[in-house]
C-alpha cells in the first residue's frame, strides 16, 4: 500500500463528512478530499497529517484550486469501493430534509473560522490540530469552540421556533 | 478561584486541557454551583451541535442551488375540482335551456336542418367524453347517452345519416376550415341579443321568481326538452362542435382547454374556477327552479329561431337596455392573438378565450364552447 493509500483509507471518510458539511454537496466535497491527496502525494513529508489534510482541504475550498484530473481518477476508483463499502443512508424523510435546510441556515450564520473549527472538531481534530490547521494559537480553540457551539446551538432553536410558529399559524 | 470562563468549560470538557488544568477546574466545579451549571450548559451545546451537524451528512450529491423538485398535485385534487366544474357546468345547463318548450324545438329543426346542411353531430360526442369521463362518472357510461341519442327525430335522423367518417374519434379532417361558414352580421347581432336574455333572465330571477309558467310535466321530459334543445341549437349554428385537442397548461383554480375549431386552428379556453363547492351547489339549486319555471319566453324565440332573423334583431333592440354584464371584452395583440375575456354568468367563473381569430370568430367560438360544454354536463346528468 502506498503512502498516499494509506492517508486516504485512514483520512477519506473524515475529511468528505467534514467538506459535505462545509459545502453542503457531497460530489464537491469528494472532489476537494480527492485533490487534497494529490495535494499529499507532492509533499515529501507531512508532520501533523490529520491537521495538514484539513488545512489543505480547507484552503482549497478557499481558493478553488483546479484539479488534476489524471490523478484524481485513480482516486475516484478508491472513492468508488470505499462508497460501495458503505451502507447507502435511509430515505430522506420531509422532516429531515426540513432539519437539515436548518441545519444548514444555522452553519452557514457562523463566522467562517468558527465553523471550519467546529467542523474539524467534529472529525476528531485535537485543540492542536484545529490551531494548526488554522494558524490560530492553542489557547484560543476553546474560546473560538465555545463560541461557535453556543451560535449554532442558539441559531439552529430559532429557526426551529419560527418553523413552529409558522406551522402554528398555517394550521390556525 | 475564579469562575470557569466557556471557553475553558469547553476545552475541559473536550479533553483537551493539561492534566494539571484539568484537576483544578474539577475541584472548582465541584463547589461553584454556578459553573456546575454552566458546565451543564456546554455539555447540552456539545450535544446539540454534534447532532445539528449530523444533520447535514445526507447532503445530496451534485446540487445545484434553486432548482426545488416539482411539486405534483394530489390527483385528488383534479377530481375534486373537474366535479365541481361538472357541477357548474350542469348549472349552466339549466339555467340556459331549462325555460325553453320542447315543441318549438323539434319544430325548428328540421325546417333548419333540411334547407341549410348542418354540420355534423357526431363530434360533440367527442367534446362531451372526455369533460364527463374525466371525472363524475367514471364508472358510468356517459357516451350511450350523448345528446344526438336522446334528441328529436329529426336530428336523430341526421345523425344516422353522417357518413361514418364523422364518428372516428379525433378525426382530423371532420371540418376544413374552408366549410365553416363566416359568421354573418345577422348571425353576431343574434348572439348579442342571446347575451342580454341571458342578462334579463338573470336580473328577473334575482329580483323575484317570474310567475309560473307550464312546466315541464316530469324530470324526464324536462330533460328530453334540454337535450333537443342543445342539439337544436348546434344544428342552428351552422358549425361542428368543436373538438378538444388537450388540456395543455394545468394549475389549482384554473382550467385551460385547447378546442380545435378546424384542422391545425386551435383556440385555447382558460376558466378561473370558483372553486367553492357551496356557493357552486347552491347557485345551481336556486337558479334552476325559477328558471324552469319561465321568464324565457323571448329566448325560446331569438335561439330556436334562426331562420326568422328579423323577429330576432326587433328583439335585440327591444333588449338594448338591459345591462352589460356578460359582455365579453374584446383584447387585440399585435402577434395577431386576440382575446375575448368574459364572465361566464351561472358560475362566475372568469373565462378567457384566445386564438388567431377575429372578435366575430371568436364570439362564435365562445358560443360553439358553450353548447358543447352544456351538451356535456346534460349527458352526464343524465347519466347519473
């Protein structure tokens, strides 16, 4: 296996959930994940993985970087067997295509530093990591985390309090 | 001690403080009630975003941002709505034909029928299929009992006297436009002064019941009479009835129809419903008893008829007064699509009428429409 086999086996799943959440399509963010590995196969060595995977994913959706086709399409073969590997998820229920529009509105409402934070802490990046990745010092990731929680958490119940009210008047 | 500010709550909770950090915001959140609770607090925000989050893992593939999937509409909802048209539709059965006498009617016919070469029958069975089949009476059989089968001997005599070409259904060539015939001043003078009956029926039954006159002696010749009269009245037109080529354009409240009035010359009918099924049943129950009951007397004459133009054209003049309510306005457009807007008098609804035609045409389209659509709602009621 090579080293690049490796990253993505051990890397993939995280860093696509972590793009889906971020750009909210998931062909774009296997696109970003694929040419992020290629990004890897050009270093020589890389000393925090995890935390440069993320910082070059993130900066790519930054900067629209092009792609490298020819490289990609090796990856896409992998991508292709680590999908059918997968179980396919349920049947989008109205009720959670409505959740995850939320879900949506309240990530997208955050400032950019704290989301893309909150989104790798949820990948498991550690407070290092998350400041490595995003040039922040380590003793401010719990502030920025704190924060980027509490927003969410506060903008995600009014949207659903206004759906409900909305609801309300609707069957009144 | 200090308090705990959040962020150090959080990076404790994440695990990501030394260990010596870590001991003492532990002794320190066990006496602080007060960070106990904002300890509480971050533990449900840690939760809550992590559930948040993985709402958006089912992310769609390939999205591409405004383009929601099409509503469809509940066929239920067209069900609903063709019977409540059906109903209006009956309404203006009776209303326009339920005063008129039956003797007259068959005694017209054939005098018109045999000295001007009416146009066939045969294709109102088409227009009346699919407005009743669509709906109502599904598991009926509306079409046995067309109005051509139950009309007088004379225009049954006709029918059977078509060559069988005219029964193909959707057969293109039933009516070259060349054969129709122009629409005459005589006969536009006739439709205005049919409007302004239809105006003082409707202003008579409104202010009081007219006094009785006879009525029909039972339900069944009372039916028999409409039925003559709807087919006396297109073989009084001079014109096939007109053949619905597609429902083209379909949204809630509205109805359009394309009606092809010759080969490749299609009309397009769109009715805003009044979709309100009590006012709809009730209109037709209120008006149906006073209309039967008379106040036609001068409509018997100007529709059935036709031959004796100048009795008509006294009557439109004697009507001039009666007030404009019904009268179509008239849209013309530079790409040579004209429109005749209306509202239609027993329903209320809003009717517009568009096609390549002149306002004369157009005006005896709408009233060729309106025949097929009553000889429709009359066989479906029949039926029932």
């Amino acid at each position: 296996m090579t080293d690049v086999e490796r990253l993505f086996r051990t890397y993939n799943a995280a860093l696509v959930r972590y793009l889906t959440r971020r750009l909210g399509d998931r062909d774009w963010a296997e696109e970003v994940a694929q040419e992020t590995f290629v990004r890897a196969l050009r270093q020589t060595s890389i000393q925090n993985e995890r935390a440069w995977l993320f910082a070059v994913a993130t900066n790519l959706v930054r900067d629209e970087a092009r792609k490298d086709i020819r490289r990609r399409k090796h990856l896409a073969l992998l991508a292709e067997q680590e999908r059918e590997a997968m179980v396919e998820p349920e049947e989008t229920t109205l009720e959670r295509a409505q959740e995850a529009a939320m879900a949506r509105k309240a990530v997208d409402a955050l400032a950019e530093r704290d989301r893309l934070a909150l989104l790798m802490r949820e990948e498991g990046l550690d407070y290092n990591e998350i400041a490595e990745a995003l040039e922040l010092s380590p003793g401010s990731v719990g502030t920025t985390l704190s924060r980027a929680r509490r927003r969410l958490v506060e903008s995600y119940e009014a949207l659903q309090k206004s759906r409900e009210e909305r609801e309300k008047h609707a069957a009144s | 001690m200090q308090h705990l500010d959040e962020g150090t709550i959080h990076s404790w909770l994440d695990g990501a403080l030394s260990a010596d950090e870590a001991a003492r915001v532990e002794a320190h959140v066990k006496e602080c009630a007060q960070c106990q609770a904002a300890v509480a607090e971050a533990r449900g925000f840690i939760a809550a975003s992590s559930r948040i989050l993985t709402a958006l893992d089912n992310a769609p593939r390939g999205v591409i941002p405004g383009t929601a999937p099409k509503r469809r509409i509940d066929p239920m909802v067209w069900r609903i709505a063709a019977t409540v048209l059906v109903v209006a539709a009956g309404t203006l059965v009776v209303v326009r034909n339920s005063g008129l006498n039956l003797q007259t009617a068959s005694k017209e016919v054939p005098v018109l029928t045999s000295a001007q070469a009416p146009a066939p029958m045969a294709p109102q069975r088409d227009t009346s299929t699919p407005a009743s089949a669509g709906s109502v009476s599904s598991e009926k059989a509306p079409v046995a009992n067309s109005p051509a089968s139950v009309s007088s001997g004379a225009a049954r005599d006709q029918v059977s006297s078509r060559p069988p070409a005219a029964f193909r259904l959707g057969g293109g060539a039933a009516a070259p436009r060349e054969s129709r015939p122009k629409v005459s001043a005589d006969e536009s003078q006739r439709a205005a002064g049919e409007r302004r009956d239809l105006t003082t029926l409707e202003s008579r039954v409104g202010v009081a019941p007219a006094p009785a006159l006879p009525a029909p002696q039972s339900r069944f010749e009372a039916a028999q009479g409409r039925s003559a009269n709807v087919a006396a009245m297109d073989a009084a037109a001079e014109v096939p009835a007109l053949k619905i080529v597609g429902v083209p354009r379909r949204a809630i409240g509205q109805k359009t129809t394309s009606y092809e009035v010759a080969p490749g010359d299609t009309v397009v009918l769109t009715e805003v419903l009044k979709v309100e099924l009590n006012a709809v049943v009730t209109t037709g129950m209120s008006l149906a008893q006073p209309a039967a009951a008379g106040a036609v007397k001068t409509r018997a004459t100007a529709k059935a008829a036709a031959a004796a133009t100048d009795t008509v054209r006294t009557e439109a003049a004697r009507l001039d007064a009666a007030p404009p309510a019904v009268v179509p306005a008239f849209v013309e457009t530079p790409n040579g699509i004209n429109t005749l807007t209306w509202t239609d008098s027993t329903t209320g609804s809003g009717m517009k009428l568009s096609g390549r035609h002149s306002r004369e045409e157009l005006e005896e389209i709408k009233r060729r429409i309106e025949r097929a659509r009553a000889a429709a709602a009359d066989s479906v009621k029949r039926s029932r």
